[in-house]
C-alpha cells in the first residue's frame, strides 16, 4: 500500500516527479481531463438550464479504465495529492478526480509551477485545497460553450449545413471576414515620393515650408523637381543616445507569436513543443523540467532567477550589462500566481542541452532562454542622428544611428529584425550637391491577412478567448473548412463568409468583440468570488435561448446547388459544395450520410517505373505541389518531384529528370549536355 498518492496530468510527468519524491509516493497520471458533460437532456446540453443550471457530468469516452485504475489507487493510499496543472483547467481536473474517485478530505492541493526537484520538493511543504471559485469559473466557462457551440452548431447545420460554431471560434472567424471584406473593397491609391541622394546617404522629401508635403498626382512631383536648386543646405543635425529596451519574458500569447514569426512554428506546435520542456527532459544525469509553466498571462519573474541571473550576467557579460525586471502594463485579468516563461536554471543553457533534444525543443527553448535573459539585461544605446536639408523650402530628412552600447542585443540580436543605417560624417550649415533626385510612384495597399501571429496578437488585444485556447480555436477554423491557408495568412472561405453572416443576422450582439470580452470579464469575477456563477449563465440563457428560436422559425434555409445525380449510399440527391480545399460534391443528407463523390483524375503516365514496371504517373500534394510517383503506390513507392523521363543514366542506370533547364540523373551527379 502506497502510503501517499499523487495525481498529476501527464503520465511523462509522473515519472519525472515519482523520481523526485522517492519509495513513499506513488505519482500516477489522470491523462487530463476523466469527466465532461454528457449529452442528455433538454436540448442535449447535459445541463439543468431549470433548476439552476445543474451540470451532469459522464466519464469521458475511454477514460473508464483509467478511473477504474485511479479509484483503485486511491483506495490503496493513506494520503492523496491532486497536483493537476497551476492553472484553472488544472483547479477543475482536479475538482472531477476528488469527485470522481470518492476522495473525501483527507487530501492536499499541490501546484508545480516548474517541474524540478527542488522546486517539486517546496511545493509539498506548502500544500492547499482546491479553490472552488476557480472551478465554478472553469465550469461556467464549459457550460457557456457546450450551450453556445451545441445549439448555434445544430441551427447552422440545419439551414445552411455549416459544421460548428462557438462563442470565441465565431468571433475569431467573423475578424477573418471582416478583414477580409476590408482588402476587397479597398481602393489604391496613388501617391509619388521624392529622394535626394548624396555621397554615403540619403533624403527624402518630407515638408514643405514647415509643413508635410503629400503628392499625389505625378506633375506634383514633377513640378516639386523641377523647383529644386542643385545645392542642399544642410539645416540641422540632431545627436541623442536613444535607448532600446528589452521585452518582457514570453507569456502564452507572445510565445506562440514570436515562435510563428522567428521560427515558422503552428501555435499548435508550440504549445506542444512548450509542454515538452515543461514536463521534464532527460539530461542523462537528471530527468528536469526546461522551462516553467506555459499557460500564463504574466510576465512577473521569481526574486530567485531574477538574482541568480544577474549573477550569471555579471559574470559572463560585466556589470553594465545587468539590467531591471519588466512590469506588465496590463493590470486587469492578469493571474500574477504565475511567472512569466522562463528557464528553470538560467546555467543551463540551449547548448549544454542541446543533444538532449529534438531540433524543433532546441529552437523553442533557444527562444524562451534568450527572451528571459535578455529581459533581465540594461538597455542598448544607439547614438542616433536625425539630418534636415533645406532646398527652396522644400525640407529633406534622413535619419541613422550607431550601436553605442549593444545591452540586451548582446544575446538577444538574432531575433531583432531591425538594422540601424549609418551617416557619414556631416556638417551643419554646409551645402551637398545631391547625385541625383528621383521620384517613384506609390500605391497604398489594403490591409493584410491575418497570419496566425496577427490573429494571436489581435485576440489578445481584444481580450476575445484565453491564450491558452487560442491554438485550439485556430485548428477547429481550419478543420471545419472556414478558412484555408494562403501564403501563410487566412483566407475566409465561401462556407466561413456564409456562416459569418447568418451568425451576424440573428446573433450580432452575442457573437461580437465586446460581448466576448464582456463574458471573459465576468468568468474572472466569478473566479474571484465577485460574481455567482449560475447567475451569470441565467442571465446569458434568458437572452439566448429566445434569440436560438426565433433563428430556427425565421432563417432561411439553403438549399444547396444539385447536380442531378443521387447519392450511392442512400439515395438522397448530390449538392456541390465549398470545403478548405475547394469545391467537391457529396450528399445532401450530410451529417447523417457522410458520402463524397470521388472525381476521376487525368492519368498522365510520364515514365515506366524503373523499380516495379509499374507507369510513374504525375501527381498533386494535398497543397497542389506536383510529383511523380508510381501507379503501383503503396506496394512500390518510387517517387520523384522532378519530371522523369523514359531515359537511364549512362553512368550509373538511374531514370534521367528535367531540372529547370537541365537533363540530368536522379541519382548521381551526371549532367545530360544539350
């Protein structure tokens, strides 16, 4: 009999953390979430909406056995301790194990902001109960969501066949839409810049007479070159040392925006990759934890880094180097209970680590290492000068700088994108003939998609969701169809504008930024025991639900487009449709029948298969890439992106390819001379 039990989440973190805690503690995983609401009755919410919003909660498909396994467990130990995640998922997976498994009181509430043995060992020492208003605000929260995405999801598919909807997902989308509907009815407009350039610079126009100058037509700039004199007086040099601060440590939301911007990373991806580092890695001596916490919306660092890495700046880089904490700006809805994401030891750097990890861990953690210690490190100087040249009245400006003192760049550089220009030396009062003077025509531009970085950072700015959801919500648009990827950026498809706009016509004041924000606003009021919980979600329904009936008598019903043929499976008539990769046609008796026609392709047979007989036919990646591969695909898998041809390699037997404009073999390094 184990005399202590602890439950965690993650069954790669009870290992690390059995470790650390030694014979007396048995460490097991609950493998998230065990319960969830069931889809019982009224309206299939598994929620009493009548008699105070009752939720009624089932075992999770498949997590039977794990619960039979934890009541099992549970039953052998004297003591158990719920250290589920620091965060308000992990307060309520842990309410669900107490209630699930029958513990009673003889339990302690452990949280581990960082999975290390010394910080593991001092969360034991300072054990709590789980708070109550952190799960009702969780509860609310999945309340919200089952009545919002089951009821909208069921209206939408009736009259229009659209897959889901839901309270932050609709919202997410409907900025796709209106950004999109902002490019198409944008309208360029032309405008003409004018620059002088001298020996080692260079000046644009920017006033006339102390006022901005803008031109617009092209005989404006014409008739500005034509009034210039050949000498510029150079009117004004300004010096100041500019400083350039750091940013503060990662939270969630900046993470994934950083990690898709400098590393190309899905928001899904990180998250993935952070709970790696998180959970524990294998350093061969010691099994640790990289990085603290990622689900977080603070960047507050512990007196203990934050000491133990000025020490480490000192030391490796000099005392001018030490810099001050940052402080959020954002005060509301912060939970400071977190830190910001860090390292958990500051000596143990990408490179001490680096052969214990995958190359996409060393990336992120390379990333979250710098970040953390650069936010700790004095500001960079850039001596910059601003320059003012003087001709007829028409004021010229160029402006440069020089790195001074390089700071936090000193580790940080890599990531910063911006490069300071530097100015010759110049003198104030003095003429310079200027090479040449050119004008240049210009268009404004439309707004641009959003990429997943811009869409991150929007949400956040409108405090529409939580960080920790933002990926999840991005993956369900790309799933359900309603938008597709071009050049990395969103694109609506028809299916997501449709959906956008009937949510719009009935729903416009609950499926909005404010009204999202609003809701988030009282989920933290109910967290911290200012609201109450079921009457919060009263008064949502009592608006609601009236506004779900009324969709269901008054929207119009889609009839989608037939093609004349009905369906093999059930006999119901084919429609076309629009998904993420186009238009394909499938049953209209969908989601009951889930029937796809299949479109016969154009065989094109380029060579014979130099390994099975078989003909290398030209193919399509599900990106639209073209290929070739063998018509005997999955028994022979002889593959080739560059087009093959029906001739062998007189050196080694391999098919020749066409390369751009060369002939050459595809596999040695022969070329065919033409």
């Amino acid at each position: 009999m184990a005399k202590n039990l602890v439950i965690v989440e993650s069954p790669s973190k009870s290992k690390t953390i059995e470790k650390y805690l030694g014979k007396d503690y048995k460490v097991v995983a609950s493998q998230g979430h065990i319960r969830d609401l069931a889809t019982t009755g009224k309206l299939g919410l598994g929620v009493d909406v009548e008699h105070g919003f009752t939720p009624n909660y089932v075992p999770l498909k498949g997590k039977k056995k794990i619960i039979s396994d934890l009541k099992k467990a549970v039953q052998n130990s004297d003591h158990i301790i719920l250290a589920t995640d620091p965060d308000r998922e992990g307060e309520a997976i842990s309410w669900h194990l107490k209630e699930a498994l029958g513990i009673g009181d003889n339990y302690d509430r452990v949280l581990f902001h960082e999975i290390t043995k010394d910080k593991v060992l001092e969360a034991m020492k300072h054990p709590s109960k789980i708070d109550q208003n952190l799960v009702k605000s969780q509860e609310t929260r999945r309340i919200l969501d089952r009545i919002i995405g089951f009821r909208l999801s069921k209206l939408l598919q009736s009259k229009i066949k659209a897959k889901s909807a839901g309270r932050v997902q609709s919202v997410a989308l409907k900025l796709i839409v209106d950004r999109e509907r902002e490019i198409e009815a944008f309208q360029a407009k032309e405008y003409w810049t004018i620059t002088a350039f001298f020996e080692g610079f260079e000046a644009d126009l920017f006033q006339y007479q102390g006022k901005e100058i803008k031109l617009e037509k092209e005989d404006e700039a014409d008739k500005v070159l034509s009034s210039l004199g050949s000498d510029f007086l150079l009117s004004s040099i300004e010096k100041k040392v500019k400083a350039k601060k750091s940013r503060p440590p990662f939270i969630t939301s900046t993470l994934q925006q950083e990690a898709s911007t400098k590393l190309g990373f899905t928001a899904k991806k990180t998250m993935s990759l952070a709970q790696k580092l998180y959970e524990g890695i294998d350093l061969g001596s010691e099994t640790t934890g990289l990085i603290t916490y990622m689900r977080t919306d603070s960047v507050r660092l512990s007196d203990e880094f934050i000491g133990s890495t000025y020490h480490f700046i000192e030391e490796n880089y000099g005392k001018e180097y030490i810099g001050y904490a940052k402080q959020t700006k954002k005060k509301e809805n912060v939970q400071d209970a977190h830190e910001g994401i860090r390292p958990t030891s500051i000596l143990r750097s990408p490179k001490k680590v680096e052969k214990y990890l995958s190359k996409d861990e060393y990336k992120l953690y390379s990333l979250i290492y710098a970040r953390a210690l650069a936010s700790l490190m004095a500001d960079a100087k850039v001596d910059q000068t601003t320059v003012l040249l003087d001709n007829h009245d028409y004021q010229f400006k160029t402006t440069g700088g020089v790195l001074v003192f390089d700071g936090y760049l000193k580790v940080y550089q890599e990531y910063e994108s911006s490069e300071d220009k530097i100015l010759p030396a110049l003198e104030e009062g003095k003429n310079y003939q200027a090479k040449e003077v050119t004008k240049e025509q210009h268009f404004t531009k439309p707004p641009a998609r959003y990429s997943e970085a811009k869409l991150i950072k929007e949400m956040e700015e409108l405090e529409i969701g939580r960080p920790s959801t933002y990926a999840k919500t991005i993956d369900t648009l790309k799933e359900r169809g309603y938008v597709v990827m071009e050049n990395k950026k969103f694109k609506p498809t028809e299916m997501g504008v449709e959906t956008t706009d009937k949510l719009q016509e009935f729903f416009s004041d609950i499926i909005n930024v404010k009204y999202t924000k609003e809701m988030e606003d009282d989920l933290d009021k109910i967290a911290d025991g200012e609201m109450v919980w079921n009457e919060v979600l009263k008064e949502f329904y009592d608006v609601f639900e009236p506004r779900v009936e009324k969709a269901f008598s008054d929207m119009e019903k889609k009839e989608a487009e037939e093609t004349g043929e009905m369906c093999p499976e059930c006999g119901h008539p084919l429609v076309k449709r629009v998904g993420r990769y186009g238009e394909f046609i499938a049953c209209s008796n969908y989601p009951e029948c889930k029937y796809v026609k299949k479109e016969e392709k154009e065989r094109i047979e380029v060579a014979d298969c130099p390994s099975c007989g078989g003909k290398i036919l030209e193919r399509r990646t599900r990106k639209g890439k073209i290929f070739y591969g063998c018509s005997n695909y999955p028994k022979c898998k002889v593959a080739f992106w560059d087009k093959p041809l029906n001739e062998k390699c007189p050196q080694c037997g391999s098919l020749l390819v066409e390369h751009g404009k060369q002939i050459k073999c595809s596999s040695c390094s022969y070329v065919k001379n033409s």
